[in-house]
C-alpha cells in the first residue's frame, strides 16, 4: 500500500488545520495563548539598575524574579526567589534562596553571591562609568553579606523605610546573573538573562519586544506563551489597534480612553494616577534665576484651563509633588490661580518685562495641547515663548548633562510609586544634569530626603516629605500640574495585572478573563 | 506685449476647458486667501477660547473651532499661505537649481555631465520622506527644512526635463546661425534656450504644485514639518486626528481643502499643459 500522502490529502488537511481555530470548543475554551502590549516608550535596557522607566521595568519584572514580589493587582507581597526573608532588626534582613532555581542560556542557578551582586551595583558605577539612576532604592545599603550558598543578610548603614515596597519587591530587587552580567556587558541590556516566568526573545527599536515563557521556570506558571509588546506611541494608533484586536491591552490617555467605554469586546478601567506632570523651569538659566520671573510664571499660567485643554477636564490637579494616596500628600499646598497683573509686577520688578523662551515638549497631543495654552497664557504677560516640540528620543535626553543648561522651561511627566522617597529622589542636587532638569539644588531638601527615608516613624516621615514640598514650591521652580487618572482599556476577554496608578505591570500575571 | 498676448491667450485656452475653469477657479481662491490671509481670516489663527472648544459652525467661527478653541477657518486660510509658501519656494528652488543643472549637463562634454546626471540618481533613490526623516534628525523640524527637502527631492525631475530639452533645441537651425554670427553660448543660453524650454518646464511646475502641497501636509500631519501653533492642513489634520471621537469636523474640514487644493492644481496643471502643448490635446 502506497502511505506517502497524496497532494489533494496534504491539502485538505492543511485546509482542516487552518479551520480548526474557527471551531468553537477546546481552543476557544483554553483562551489566548498570547497577547500584545502597547509600550509607548522604546526600550533602553532590561538591565534593573539601569532601566529608563517604567516600560523597561514592566519587561525587567517579568524576566527576573525578587525575594518578594507584590501579589496580582496588590501591594501585599509574597515570597519569590526566597525560600525565607526575615527582617531581624531594623538595619538587617536575612534570606534564604528557594535551591535550583536556574537562570537561562545555561548560566546556572541563582546563588546568594547573585543576591549580592544584584543590590550593591546600584552604588557601583559600571565599566562604562555610569551609575544607576535608581541608587536611591537601596539607599542605606551598606551590604549583603553572603553567609552561604543560598543564604545571605542584607545590612543597612541606617534605616530605609521604603525598601520592601520599592526596592526588594520591585524592580531595582531584581536578581540577576553575576557571571551573564560580567560575560555579556552591554549586550546584557536588551538580552536579559533571568529566571523569571519570561525570557526575551527578540527587541528591535522602534517596534518592540518579544517575551515567551521561561520552561525553566520554578514558580506559577504564566497563562501566556508569549506577551508581544508593541511600541506605539501615538495612542490614537493603539486605540484603534485595541479596536482592530491587534493590541490586547494600553493605557491611554483619558480623550482616548473614554470613547472606548462600550466599544464591544473592550474593557476600561479607571485608576487614580501615580503618575505626575508638571512644568519646570531651569533655575540655573537666565533669565530664570530670578526667583521673580520664576514666580510670574507660575501666576501667569491657568492650571485648571491647562487640564481642560489637555484631558478633557478628566484628570485632577496637583499642587504639589506628592499626590493624595502617599504618604506626605501636603493638602494645604498653596492653590495658585493666575494673576496677570501680579506677573506683570513681577517681571517688571525684575527688569524683564518682555522674556523670549521655549518650552521643550514632547510630541503627545495633550502635552502638546497644554503647552500651547501655556504659550498663550504667558504671551498675555509679555513672555513669548516658542514650543520645542520633539519626540520621545530627544526628548528624554534634552535635560541631561550639559545640553541640560539650555533647556528653559519643559513639560515633563514622571511615574510615581506609592513611596514618598521614591517620588522625591528626582530632586536632589545629584540629580542634577540627570533628571532634575529645573537644577533645583537644595541642601535642605537634599538632607529632608536622606532623613525622610530613613524615617520609620510615619507621622514624623510625613512632616518632613511635606516640608521638602515646601521648598519646592518657595524655589519657584514648579508649576504643578496632574497626577492624571490613568485609563487601562484592554480586551474583554484578557485580565490585566499591575501595581496601584496602573503604570507598574505584572505581566506574568495578566490572564485570560 | 507678445508675451502678455501670449499669457493671455494661455489662460483663455485653460479657462475655456470646464476642468481648467474649475482647476483656475481654485488656485485663484487659494492664492487670494495665502496673499490676503490677515483680510480674509475672520480671527486671529492662534487665538485660544478653550472654554469653546469643539464649537460647531455658527455666525461667530463659521466652520467651527478646533480642541483649543481656535477659528477652524481662520486657520484654514493660513494654513493656504503655509501651503503656497511652501509649495511655491519649493518649485521655484527646483525649477531654478534644476533648469540650471540641466541645461549646464547639456551643454557640457559627456565627462562633465556624467556627474551631474549620477548627482540626479542619487537624489532621486531617496523617496522625500526618507530624506526629510534624516534631515529633521540632524537639523530638528521647521517649515524651512520641509522646503528646502521637497525642493531637492524636486531638483532631478526638472534637471533631467531641462536636459532633455535643451539637447532637442541646441543644434537646431537658429542656435547654429547664432553661433555663426559669433554669439556666446551665455547668450545663447539666456537668450535662446531657456526662453524656448520654459513652457514645458513651467507646466511641469505646476503639474508638481499639488504633489508639493501633500507632501508638505503630509511631513507637518507626522510632525516633521511646520511647528505648532503655526497652521498647516497636515497640523490641522494631525490636531483633528487627535481629538476625533470629540469632533469630526476639524479632520473633515483640512481634509477637504488639501483635497480641493490638490483636485483644482492638478485640473489648472493639465488645463496648462493641453494649452501649451496642444498635440497632446485629445490625445489621451
């Protein structure tokens, strides 16, 4: 009998193979096996220490595991690489490593020297001279002493009262390889190597990355074999990718978000945002670094017709850096409306009544929109102020370094955590040239920072986030603007997963609804 | 006087056919709103009313207004004056530079216009996007760097039209008997070739007006070219684009002047070819 099969057999059973997920039954009962993500953000490095934001620590916490991580949509925490984590005073934490736990590409098991490696590089520069951004996680380190091969005690010079949620349970607690590190350097950027639920298979600029699931894996297995995650950045694209079933889950801005609401086999959820925006203005810059012109600028601009314009009226306004649901959310802030004839005063008391500038945006509609209502509000008061507009690439490195000094006034929107310290360390004067682009450099608030996060206590840590607060807003160099309402819309039939303001995703978590 | 009669003769010809008529109407309209914007504009195109934002068409903003209040109208017809300016500089730029490449490869030997036509291919294996993304890199975007683009991606089609046909008219009889009578080839140039080559080239560069319009509008709707708060239809369409599920009529209304100018150039552009060139007349 002649077994090889015929062509019009291969091709009635290609034929079948292709409808079978058109059949209802076993595929569409087991769900997704995969979904896509917008980021909208192109990715820097997966590297914890040395991750640009909030859209490479998404990718950095799925790939590596912490001694703890926050269970799904919670800041409770639950036991992760750890077999045990005992806090034996409040300057040590002793842990002992779950065995056999193996990080990809053949580089063997976690160990405590892991441990060590992963937490004291925040405080080590790299060999190519950089230091992480994120050295104030693990502020008070002093060391992680390895005691044996999966035990170990983390010792702090003082206190840290942040430290569980921020750095041991979140990004900058991920464990990484000794030797991948050491072996790969910079390559070991975009190719990670952890051992958490998901390897990276594949990053390309401007398109994304590619996640599938670790088999090497020792915890809960993920419900996804792969989480594609998309760059889009125009969020009218994603709303019509989310539209399209292209994208299975974005957070979009609230204009984007909202008509969505009812759209069928789409889901959106509403969460107050931890993210913030504001206007800064470099002080170290003439004519900014008369405290006058500083302040005529904040009485020259409409906050509330700001928002209007940009979100619709949707997202509420902020007064000061720490917003509502964290500790040191200063609720007598000075409310400051605008007052043209004060502006006026001011900016003729300080011989400068007629200023030409730039507002360095990036290219978002309602950035963009709000910096135009800006450039009209200051025109009113003799400030001609012309829009740099630029994109995400430039953009995020126009207040760095030297460049840094000729930046004027920007429009700029940070992710927050539920920790105040977390929230404050952006302005410290070695932040300077990094992320704090007003160059706001202040002793007092330098040492309230230090003090505040070694504070335990939370009605003293609280009075001294508030009076760190107090000094922003007497530098004048503020003008704040939301902490806006963060709008999760993703596919009614995937189940998304993400730490309080939606920023910070679990996307080991996400599951089929 | 023979080339006023001309022209006039030329523009009877193109108005006397419906679609030149209706292609002359247009660029009439348009260039009257770019040349009298300040006049024909009811508001101040920059003028922020955000408590009024997405207004319908009324009395006071007659086709409405955008996602920050502005007069949707007022900024229609400055956004006609970005367009021309564009449009106009950019053609002029190439007609110039490449009438002037063109008739220099035709006039020299072939090793010397061997480089100016690898100068054309060269220019012309960029596509203008491509070349406008990697000139907004280096010199950030601005409405001169989208003329100045449009303009080189432009220069090789008039180039190798010039060449073409100055190489047609340079042996011909009158050019010979003008080089016998001692003229130099400056004055044959100026005097004889360009005048006898300008009619194709100047239906050309109003065949390529429509195609420059949607370029520009294209590179300001991506955010490489003109730079907010100044009007364009393509900043007008992206603006719209933006903020479409809270109104359509900002899209719809840029969108249909881009389409309208780009219909009524095109119309104009092929009313003034048939007129120049009637063989081509019924031809097609």
């Amino acid at each position: 009998m002649n077994r090889h099969p015929s062509r019009r057999a291969a091709l009635a059973g290609a034929a079948a193979a292709a409808g079978l997920p058109l059949l209802p039954g076993r595929a569409a009962a087991q769900g997704k096996t995969s979904i896509a993500v917008r980021v909208e953000r192109d990715f820097v490095t997966f590297d914890p220490a040395f991750r640009s934001g909030p859209h490479d620590g998404n990718v950095a916490r799925a790939v590596f595991q912490r001694l703890i991580a926050q269970k799904p949509n919670s800041v409770e925490t639950e036991l992760d690489a750890a077999a045990e984590l005992k806090q034996v005073s409040p300057t040590t934490i002793e842990f002992t490593l779950k065995p056999g736990q193996a990080f990809t590409d053949g580089y063997g098991t976690m160990t405590a020297d892991d441990v060590k490696f992963s937490y004291e590089r925040f405080a080590v520069a790299a060999p190519d001279g950089k230091t992480s951004p994120y050295t104030g996680d693990w502020s008070g380190l002093k060391a992680v002493e390895v005691t044996g091969p999966l035990s170990g005690r983390i010792v702090l010079a003082q206190p840290n009262a942040g430290l569980f949620a921020i750095a041991l349970a979140d990004v900058s607690g991920c464990i990484v390889s000794r030797k991948a590190v050491t072996e790969r350097g910079a390559e070991h950027a975009l190719k990670p190597v952890g051992s958490g639920p998901y390897q990276v298979v594949s990053v390309e600029k401007q398109r994304g990355a590619v996640l599938r699931r670790n088999p090497a894996y020792s915890g809960p297995k993920p419900a996804f074999e792969e989480i594609r995650a998309n760059f889009i950045q125009d969020p009218k694209t994603a709303e019509l990718a989310l539209r399209s079933g292209e994208l299975d889950f974005a957070i979009l801005p609230p204009g984007v978000a909202e008509p969505l609401r009812g759209a069928s086999g789409i889901a959106v959820e509403q969460f107050p945002g931890l993210a913030y925006l504001w206007l800064g203005i470099n002080m170290q810059k003439a004519p900014f670094t008369d405290i006058r012109v500083r302040q005529a600028i904040r009485y020259a601009l409409d906050v509330d017709q700001m928002l209007l314009a940009g979100f619709n009226g949707k997202a509420p306004r902020l007064n000061a850096l720490v917003m509502p649901p964290v500790l040191g959310h200063w609720a007598e802030a000075p409310v400051y409306r605008r007052n043209v004839a004060e502006a006026k005063r001011l900016l003729a008391e300080a011989g400068h009544p007629a200023i030409r500038t730039r507002i360095t945006v990036l290219n978002q509609p309602a950035f963009q929109t709000m910096a135009l209502v800006a450039r009209a509000l200051l025109g009113e008061v003799g400030i001609t102020a012309e829009l740099d507009v630029q994109e995400g690439g430039t953009f995020w490195e126009a207040g760095k370094g030297e460049a840094g000094k000729d930046v004027d006034m920007f429009m700029m929107r940070f992710n927050g955590k539920l920790d105040p310290s977390f929230l404050m360390q952006w302005y410290t004067s070695d932040q300077v040239g990094v992320w704090n682009w007003q160059r706001f450099a202040s002793p007092e608030y330098d040492a309230l920072a230090k003090e505040a996060i070694a504070e335990g206590d939370p009605a003293r840590r609280s009075a001294l986030v508030i009076r760190a607060q107090e000094l922003m807003d007497r530098s004048a160099a503020f003008v704040w603007l939301t902490n806006d309402t963060a709008f999760a819309a993703h596919r009614s039939n995937v189940k998304p997963a993400f730490l309080p303001g939606a920023i910070d995703w679990q996307l080991d978590r996400f599951t089929n609804a | 006087m023979t080339i006023l009669s001309g022209s006039g003769r030329t523009a009877r010809a193109v108005a006397s056919r419906p679609g030149g008529a209706l292609g002359l109407a247009v660029v009439a309209a348009i260039l009257v709103a770019a040349l009298a914007s300040p006049i024909v504009a009811t508001h101040d195109p920059d003028a922020l009313d955000i408590l009024h934002r997405f207004a319908g068409p009324s009395a006071e903003h007659w086709l409405g207004t955008d996602h920050l209040g502005r007069d949707l109208y007022s900024r229609l017809v400055f956004g006609a004056r970005v367009a021309m300016e564009v449009a106009l500089f950019a053609i002029t730029a190439a007609l110039v530079g490449g009438t002037l490449l063109g008739t220099l490869a035709a006039s020299v030997s072939a090793g010397w216009e061997r480089p100016i036509l690898v100068l054309f291919d060269v220019i012309s294996s960029f596509p203008s996007l491509v070349l406008a993304l990697a000139a907004v890199a280096v010199f950030g975007p601005s409405t001169l760097l989208v003329m100045i683009v449009v303009a080189a991606t432009l220069l090789p089609h008039f180039g190798r039209v010039a060449r073409a046909q100055v190489l047609g008219v340079r042996n011909a009889p009158f050019i010979e008997a003008e080089r016998l009578l001692g003229a130099s080839e400056t004055r044959i140039v100026l005097h004889h070739l360009l005048p006898n080559i300008a009619g194709p080239l100047i239906v050309l560069a109003s065949i390529d007006l429509p195609v420059v319009i949607t370029v520009e509008a294209g590179l300001s709707f991506i955010g490489l070219g003109v730079r907010p708060p100044l009007a364009s239809w393509g900043t007008l369409i992206y603006d719209g684009y933006a903020y479409l599920s809270d109104s359509k009529l900002p899209v719809a209304v840029a969108s249909a002047a881009l389409g309208i100018a780009t219909l009524g150039f095109t119309l104009f552009g092929e009313a003034l070819r048939d007129a120049v060139d009637p063989r081509l007349d019924g031809g097609r």
